[in-house]
C-alpha cells in the first residue's frame, strides 16, 4: 500500500498515546509531512553535538514514557486477553500495539521531515518551542499530550492545534475522562476538536461514545496498576479509534468544518479520588 502524506505536523511527546496515534496513521496508510521530538533534556549533556546529543535524549525519554506499556506487554498473560478484546471489539489488527513496544520506529514511515526540540523544564511554555513553530509558519498540528498549551501558542497566526480528549464533549471535560466517562454515562467516549486556552472547550470536528469494554483483571493487581493498565493501553486506544474515524471521513485533518460547543453544557473533572478510580475500575475489570 501507497504511503499517503498529511499535510499535518505532529507534536510528539514520547508515550502510549503518541504510539497509538502513530498506529492509526500507518494502519490507514499516511504518514505526516512533519514531526517534531519534544523532550526535555535536563540541560543534560550540552556539550555533545546535537546530532548525537538530540536522538539519545530523546530515546532516554521514550523508554520513560513507555515504560509501563512496555512492562505489560512482558506479561503475556495479562496483556494477550486484554489484546485480544480491544481489538475485536474496536476492529483493529491485534499487530495494533506493536509500536506499542519498539524501540525504534523506521522514521520513513511516520514522517518525511523530523526535528527534535528540547523544551526543558519549560514544556510548552518553553521560548525554544515558540520560536521553532513561528518558523513554521501556517500548520495544522496534531497534539499527542504533555501538558497545558498556554494561549501565546494556540494563537499562532493561521495554525490549528488539533486534540483527541477521552470524553464525550461537552459533556465530559477534564482529567481521568475516560474514567468519569464510564461512571457517569457507562460507556467510553471521545471528542476531536481545534484547541483554544479553555481547557476542552475549542471547536468539535467528531464526537462519538465508544463499546464500553470489560477486561480481564490480572492477580494481584492493585488499583494503581489497573490505573496504569487503563492508560497504557484502553485510553490511547479509545482516543485512536476517534482519530481512525476522522481520517476515514474526512481524508484530512486540515480545514476540516468545526461547531461550536456550548460551554454552559457538561461538567469540568478533575483527577479522581483513589476511592473513586477503585469504582470506576471496578466496571471495567471483572
């Protein structure tokens, strides 16, 4: 199959989200004209040229950020099962989470062009960020997650920031959506929208509410490894299959048609309570 290009830049901020992401991309055969390593480099090894010191920091934060997928997919008899029903049920090739765990993804066929940026401590905040996305002028940039976007970049001129939230906007904003999702309208669901400084209050693109799913719960676990599980694997995946549905209608994630949200609709979550993870997770694994 012919590798299509988007004419998108993705912000890559290292994690089970971001791999995901590029699942969907490369199951439905397209690749970005642009991605953008962010990492944050501790002011760590400055004295190393930055070809060298730039892929080495940022392979340090990869296997960071992927820790935890990359333990459970070790566990084959936690991760198979849990595999096997998210696949079924959202229809996707169990080869699905093999990104998942790589070390290394042949850059060829995530993007054509590839820039790292160390943003520090800073995050988004960071002038090194802002400065290098003022170069770029005009784009249509996928968010794949690492923190608030202050206002001062969101406002770029003729730029779209485009964000997957694990809820069903505007009723579910905040953290831990796909877990208020499941206690509050028992199923799963997820919204694609341009971002604006209101916390997931930008125009929606699609909105739709998933198959609420039941998984195995492994032995032994306590509640903050079934956290853990949750967000290695069942939310990325819920925020992708959102991103596979977009790409399928609309072929495009530039100058796509948005609607406004009305912000005196839904309520604004923040992280749960462990008392609350414990039930939400509870109607999730049996």
């Amino acid at each position: 199959m012919a590798i299509k290009t988007l004419n998108l830049t993705i912000l890559a901020y290292e994690g089970p989200i971001y791999r995901a992401y590029l699942s969907t991309l490369h199951l439905l055969g397209y690749r970005a004209k642009r991605l953008i390593k962010l990492y944050n480099g501790h002011k760590y090894l400055r004295w190393l040229p930055r070809k060298l010191r730039d892929p080495f920091l940022y392979l340090q934060e990869s296997l960071r950020n992927n820790y935890w997928p990359k333990y459970f997919m070790g566990q084959k008899n936690v991760f198979d099962p849990i595999k096997h029903i998210i696949s079924q049920n959202y229809e996707l090739p169990e080869t699905f989470f093999d990104t998942f765990n790589q070390k290394n993804i042949d850059s060829k066929i995530i993007a054509e062009e590839h820039l790292y940026c160390d943003y520090g401590s800073d995050g988004f905040k960071s002038e090194t960020l802002l400065n290098l996305l003022k170069s770029l002028g005009p784009t249509t940039y996928l968010f794949t997650g690492g923190g608030l976007v202050p206002k001062r970049i969101l406002d770029l001129p003729s730029t779209q920031f485009i964000h997957i939230h694990p809820g069903y906007l505007p009723y579910v904003r905040g953290a831990d959506g796909l877990l208020w999702s499941t206690i509050v309208r028992g199923r799963p669901g997820a919204a694609c929208f341009h971002m604006v400084p209101k916390l997931d209050e930008g125009p929606l693109i699609l909105t739709e509410e998933l198959k609420a799913l039941r998984l195995p719960c492994p032995k032994n676990y306590d509640i903050k490894s079934l956290y853990r599980l949750v967000y290695s694997f069942y939310d990325p995946v819920v925020r992708a299959v959102l991103l596979k549905r977009v790409l399928e209608t609309y072929r495009t994630l530039e100058g796509l048609a948005t609607y406004k949200q009305n912000s005196n609709e839904g309520v604004t979550y923040h992280f749960m309570h462990e008392l609350l993870q414990e039930k939400a997770l509870r109607l999730i694994f049996y």
